[in-house]
C-alpha cells in the first residue's frame, strides 16, 4: 500500500476526523453485538429454544402412538 502525501494540515485533519468517525462506528457495532449476544444467551432464551425441540418431540411421540392404534 503506498503511503498517501498530504499537502495540508486540513488534509490531514480530515482524515483524523473521518477515521475517528469509522472508529466510533465500529466501538458502537461492537457494543450491539455484544449485546444481542449476551441477550441471545440469556436463559429463558435458551429454553425456549430447547422447548420448541422437546414440543416437536412431544408432539412426534404422540403422532407416532396414534398411527400405531389405527395401523
């Protein structure tokens, strides 16, 4: 990558500005992330996700016990 040449200090600045800009975007992405994460691991999310498997489950089981008495 060849170094840009800057031939002010406005130049310069303008950069500073635009990557604190960028630096700012991505601390506050970051944070969303973490937060989704944190939200997504909380335990009455994690059940809700077991409970749907053991609805399936469930519901598969009895299915199943109802084929078998008409079979």
């Amino acid at each position: 990558m060849i170094p840009k040449q800057y031939t002010s200090f406005e130049q310069i600045d303008q950069d500073l500005k635009i990557l604190k800009l960028q630096q700012d975007i991505d601390r506050e992405n970051l944070k969303l992330k973490f937060n989704e994460t944190k939200t997504s691991l909380y335990p009455t999310n994690l059940l809700g996700g077991v409970g749907g498997v053991i609805q399936k489950l469930v519901i598969s089981l009895i299915a199943s016990k109802f084929m078998k008495k008409f079979h």
